[in-house]
C-alpha cells in the first residue's frame, strides 16, 4: 500500500506586493554548497521543526505552510546557530508555501528560479532532517519530472528527503531556488519519490513578486493593523450547583510547563492526542486548539469552506458529563496535519472558569458549526475524558491561577 507523507497546511488572503528581489550569485553546486547552508535555515515551533530559506535582503523567507502548524512566529535558527524570531506573513493551505519575516535587512540570501529545470537535471536538497543535529544536510538527485497537485505544480525528484526537509529549499546547479520540499511517497516498494511545490507557484500562492525594492504597504499587509477580533465570552447552560472535582494527581504529568530561569514566570503547551492542544502563556488568553478530521463528509465540506477560517467563523459547542454545556466562538483557523490525518485546527479562547469545569467533567459530545450549514458532532469517549481533557485542562486551571 502506498500512502502519502505530509512532509500538512495552513491558509492565507495575501494582497499582492513587491519583495526585494535577491541579488547574491553564489558559485556554481556543489561548489558553492558552503554559501548555500549560509542561506538555508531551520525553522523551530511549539508543533516541531522543518527548513526554510532567506529569498530576500530585507528579511523574508519561505518555508511549507505545514511547519508552521498554523502558528503565527517561528524561530529561525540560521548555520551559525544564531537565532531570531520570524512572523508568518502569509500562507496557503493547498500550495504548502509560507512567507515569514524577520527584522533584519542585507541578508545573504537565493534567487527564486523564474523557469522550470530541465527533466534529468541535477538538483540538490539543503535542510535539517532529523532536526538540530543533522542542520545543513545535504542530498543530490534529479529532476524525475513536473506534476500537477490539486492544481498546483510539483517538482518530482529522486533526491532523499525526510520530515525535517519540510519547508526547504530544491536547488538549480546555480543555486536557484527551484522549489520547496513538501511531501513523499512512502510505502513498500517506493523509494525515490519525493515532491516540493515548484518556484513558479509562489507569486501565485502568496500574492508575492520580486522586484527592485520592497513595497512600502508590507508592514499593513502583514497584520500590524490595530484591527483586531474579540470574541464573545464563553456561555455556560445548565451548570450543576455542585460542579465535580478535577482529577488528583499530578495533572501535568503530560503537559510540558516551562518556567522563565529568571522570573519564574511560567507557560504551558499541552497536546491531547489528534484531539486538541492548549496554548498558555502569561498575559494572554489560554488558546484551546480543537481539530476537525478531514474525513467525512461534512467535516470535509466545512473544513473547505473559507468562512471557516475567519475570526468568529465557527462555533464549538461542549457537552460536559455532567450536562454542562459551554459555547465558545473561534478566534481563528488553520489546516494542518495531525499525524498523517489533515485536519481542520480551530483556535478557541478559554478563559479559567472553562479550563475548571472541563476538568471537572470532560466532554461526551462536541459540535462544530458553521454559519447555517449542519453541525458536524464527535462523540468523546470516557478514556479520553480522563487520559486527555480532564488532566490537561485541570493542570492549564492550575498553572494560570
């Protein structure tokens, strides 16, 4: 059986603008490899790691949508191991491609290659598969061909690559950014089938094109604006008088909880399986990420719609145990991969009065909706009320109170 590896997404409504077009020559590959790692970067979230590259002096880089994980920030982790923050400028779901930016300018950086590769040429991939200690690797192959995937063109090449080649660079024998690596085949008896989402498909993806300079409006165009969403309060209905306790224990046995060496502040990021995460850190709302498969049919049809992943465009309503039922109303939404399942990942501010009772009593029941379309309903069974909800939401109560 053959299956494919998401080496998964993200979506974006980019306006289009001009980025300063790179201008390095590096020599000609492999040759020029040591100026090529210089340019190449490991991108680092909360979800994991992948690769990246620097495509313009003023600071921007790209990487595959589903590295990012929906996040908002990475960090850029550069050959030298220096390291600095990058927003995520925009992204598409469906093309795997991401812009992000950092606040340097005169960077080294790539071109993006404005023509296909010859079919048989060589190519070289430069990442970080396996993450850290394996930072600036580096594998050669060929062009196998050109594909079309849901309507975006792939390059096909035989050249290795793994999950931490997510999100970097496919390079032309002059150092040109070809493509970036998104996904293979695997499976017994595939070997050499590897795809990344051609250079021709960035403009298109990203509402980018390069030019003498960057466009003034960039710092509008990529969310600095003071508009922002608040969501309602979550409503509470049928709330017993004598709400249950939270589980004993140590609740954050499974909950990574990190504290600052120097004021002891601390932050939490928990993960429930392919069910939910919970995002914390002082000063701001706790995030409650819940995913939707992307398997039946109205999940499908809802995950593909666009209002979805609007601020307020979906609401989830939890049935408790315990009969409580708690409304809240998403603050935003990505695509991404949960394992090797795509998933629609819905982001939910939740407050500690939410974080109490769903420890209290975790859900049986939850429903997404959308608009007027039909609800779509997962059931939640008692193991992964008390293996996943009750603990981690009593040790997010715990840690923000």
């Amino acid at each position: 059986m053959v299956s494919t590896l998401l080496l998964g997404l993200s979506l974006a409504h980019a306006a289009p603008t001009t980025l300063a077009a790179c201008t390095d020559v590096v020599p000609p590959l492999p040759a020029g490899m040591p100026e090529v790692q210089k340019r190449v970067v490991r991108l680092e979230t909360a979800a994991g790691s992948g690769s990246g590259v620097v495509v313009s002096p003023d600071g921007f880089l790209l990487t595959a949508a589903h590295v990012l994980s929906g996040a908002s920030h990475a960090t850029v982790v550069f050959s030298d191991e220096s390291r600095v923050d990058a927003q995520v400028i925009r992204a598409h779901a469906d093309a795997d491609l991401a812009l992000l930016r950092i606040p340097k300018t005169g960077l080294p950086c790539l071109k993006v290659a404005n023509a296909r590769q010859a079919v048989a040429g060589d190519v070289y991939v430069v990442g970080s598969p396996g993450g850290k200690a394996l930072t600036g690797s580096v594998t050669r192959g060929i062009v196998s061909g050109y594909r079309e995937r849901e309507s975006w063109v792939v390059l096909q090449t035989d050249a290795s690559m793994n999950a931490g080649n997510s999100g970097g660079p496919v390079l032309a024998p002059n150092g040109d950014v070809a493509a970036l690596v998104s996904f293979k085949l695997t499976g017994i008896g595939v070997e050499g089938v590897g795809f990344a989402v051609a250079a021709e498909e960035v403009g298109r993806a990203l509402g980018v094109q390069f030019g003498a300079s960057t466009d003034a409006t960039i710092d509008t165009l990529t969310g600095t604006s003071t508009t922002t969403f608040t969501p309602p309060e979550p409503v509470f209905t049928n709330r017993p008088k004598s709400p249950g306790k939270p589980p004993r224990g140590n609740v954050c046995a499974d909950v990574d909880v990190g504290a600052d060496p120097f004021t002891g502040t601390k932050s939490l990021h928990a993960r429930g399986a392919d069910l939910f995460e919970l995002d914390w850190k002082p000063g701001e709302p706790a995030v409650f990420t819940a995913f939707l498969p992307m398997t039946g049919q109205g999940s499908t049809r809802l995950a593909l719609d666009a209002d979805a992943y609007d601020p307020g465009g979906l609401t989830l309503d939890l049935l408790l145990a315990d009969d409580t039922r708690i409304h809240l109303v998403s603050v935003g939404a990505s695509g991404r991969m949960s394992g090797m399942l795509p998933v629609l990942a819905a982001r939910f501010e939740v407050p500690v009065d939410v974080a109490e009772a769903v420890a209290a009593s975790g859900p049986t029941f939850v429903r997404w909706t959308l608009g007027d379309r039909p609800p779509v309903d997962q059931d939640r069974s008692a193991r992964q009320r008390d293996r996943y909800y009750r603990p981690m939401f009593a040790c997010l109560a715990q840690t923000m109170r």
